[in-house]
C-alpha cells in the first residue's frame, strides 16, 4: 500500500484555518489617488474618470488588494501582517477556505513590527492553528507556507526548510511609514509569494512559528517569517491591556561594521553609533529613556546590559526580548572615555 505524504495531514490542518484579508477602499478615494498619481498634464484627459459600477459594492467600496491571515482564537482573532492593514480607512474582509466572508475589525497594530490582530465578530466558532515555539526552530527544519499567493491563488502550500536564522531586512512596515530594519526573522526557501504576506509558516507538527511577511525581488527561494513567539506576545498584551505595548529606548543608530569604523574613523568594530542622516533630526528622542539616561549624538553603546552589541545580537533585537518598564544597563563610549548609564524602557508610541 502506498504511504500518503506526511504533508497531507498537516496540510489538512492548516488550510481551515488559513484566511484571506480582502482589502476595499471607497471608490472615491480609488479615483482621487489614481489622478493624484498620474502626470498633471494627462489630467484634462481624464478628468471624467470613473471606476466601472460592477467594480464597486452596495457599500461604494472598491476590491484594491489582498493578503493571508490565520485564526489563532475560536472566536474569531486573526493574525496578520500590520502593512496588510495599514490603513484605518479601508475595509477589511475576511474569507475563510469554505469562501464563507465575514467583516473583519482591526483591534491592534504592532508599533514596532510587522504585525497586526483582526477579530471577526460573528459568534461562531472558528477552526485554530496551535501557536508554536519559535525559540526552538533549528537549521534544515522542514516547514510549510500557506496562505493566498499572488491574491489570485487561495489555498496555497509550499514546502521548503529553515535556512536562516536572526535575520535583518530594511523593509517598509506600511505605506505611510519610512524603510526600518526588521530583526530577529526566520529565512525559509518555501515559496513566499506576494499575496502570502500574513499566513502561517508551520513546521512538520503543525504548529505556527512565523507569520510570512516578505520576499526579496529578484532573488529565488529566499522568503521572510517574523517568529511567532513575538505574536505569542502581542495576544498577551492585548488580554491584558488591551493593546500592543512595545519598548522603546529613543535613539538613532548604526551599527558598527568595518565600514562604518572606516567611514567614521572610529576606535572600536562593535556598537551602535548613535546617529541620524536624516536633517534636522535628532539622534537622541527628546524626553525619551535614552536622553533621560544621558546618551548623545555620536556616542557608541557597547554593552547591554552586559551582553556585548554587534551586527548580529544590536539593540533592535535585544529590545524584542525587553518589557516596557524594563530599567537597562548601558556601556557607552563618549570621545575615547566608557561610562555606565541606565535607562528605563518606555512603551512605543
């Protein structure tokens, strides 16, 4: 007798509780942007645009794009990628595997990483995916991504394995804000597509242990998952204070590479420089930990609560494992002199 893939169990598992997130925008607003986005000059062209009427709901809401979800409450909360749902203004729409769709409300955005939390409000009960341990994700561990490729293919699974871990990206978080670096995430070369952006990366016990959030262009078989300890995280705060709460420190950094300690001509191959190459901007966050604590421009922290920072272990990656109210110690180098400093994280804003 023929042996089934161990795959189709999991899958079977995944897939009920694996959503797409509908994204609509009144069609008034659709027609201001597209003008806005066009050259002044085809204006009078065009100036009797119109979005053709079977395009737009009983509502005068307009389909403008999609991303992937995942039930992780059988009352209906959902996980997400925050740039999925970024703006306050659209309309979100949820879908289930059975094409069943339901009105979905964002109830939390994460202030610091790609993360977002919907609640459907129906009564049902919904199918669940069990969140994993994301701390235990070891190399050439097998994983599966599901989610709506390409916001044309629902039901999607890819396989693939764990090829990197603690990786960085620069990557806009949503549309309105600047490129950050994203820290901590999972590499995997199962297919991640756009589209997939939001659904569940599980491993072979079907378990969560990272949400898709971003592929490079140009590149083959390299795809991004935030790990799924910090949703685990986020649904604490949100039970207990009914929002995300974040840490925050307050400054504008570098890290130190070889280039940087050439460019800069500086004494030391590690730290974070304090910096910003934004004008007018201050490097240090007025009244924030960081200015109470001290700090200034140009200054390189070294330590961290006495872990050494580098390009691998930096300060955005320490904070993902700091609490809001958390009091830090700090080794910083000030013109050739160390000094100790303390500084008592703030909730991000």
């Amino acid at each position: 007798m023929t042996q089934k893939n161990p795959f189709i169990a999991i899958i079977k598992k995944t897939l009920p509780a694996t959503v797409t997130v509908v994204i609509s925008k009144h069609y008034k607003e659709v027609q201001k942007e597209a003008l806005k986005n066009l050259p002044m000059f085809l204006w009078p062209k065009i100036k009797d645009f119109r979005i053709p009427k079977e395009e737009i709901d009983e509502h005068g809401m307009v389909k403008i794009g999609n991303g992937s979800g995942f039930i992780v409450e059988p009352s209906g909360v959902i996980v997400s990628n925050r740039h999925v749902v970024g703006e306050s203004s659209n309309r979100y729409t949820v879908v289930t595997t059975d094409n069943n769709k339901f009105e979905a409300k964002v109830i939390a955005r994460d202030p610091i990483s790609d993360i977002a939390i919907l609640k459907i409000e129906d009564g049902r009960k919904f199918p669940t995916l069990k969140l994993g341990d994301s701390s235990k994700v070891e190399l050439g561990e097998t994983v599966l991504a599901a989610g709506n490729a390409l916001g044309l293919f629902q039901n999607t699974v890819s396989s693939g394995i764990i090829s990197g871990l603690s990786r960085s990206i620069a990557a806009q978080v949503d549309a309105k804000s600047p490129a950050q670096e994203i820290h901590g995430l999972i590499q995997t070369d199962a297919a991640i597509n756009p589209g997939n952006s939001g659904g569940p990366l599980v491993n072979m016990e079907g378990e969560v242990i990272g949400i898709n959030v971003a592929i490079i262009f140009g590149a083959q078989n390299i795809g991004f998952a935030l790990p799924i300890n910090t949703v685990k995280r986020d649904l604490e705060d949100i039970k207990k204070y009914g929002r995300i709460r974040r840490p925050f420190l307050g400054v504008q950094y570098v890290n130190i590479t070889p280039e940087i300690k050439k460019r800069f001509k500086l004494s030391v191959d590690r730290g974070a420089l304090i910096m910003t190459e934004k004008p007018y901007a201050s490097a240090v966050i007025p009244k924030s930990p960081a200015h109470e604590a001290g700090l200034k421009e140009k200054d390189i922290i070294l330590e961290y609560n006495n872990h050494p920072l580098t390009a691998e272990k930096n300060i955005g990656e320490i904070l993902e494992d700091s609490s809001v109210g958390d009091v830090i110690n700090l080794k910083v180098l000030r013109k050739e002199k160390e000094f100790f400093t303390k500084a008592k994280l703030q909730e991000k804003k």
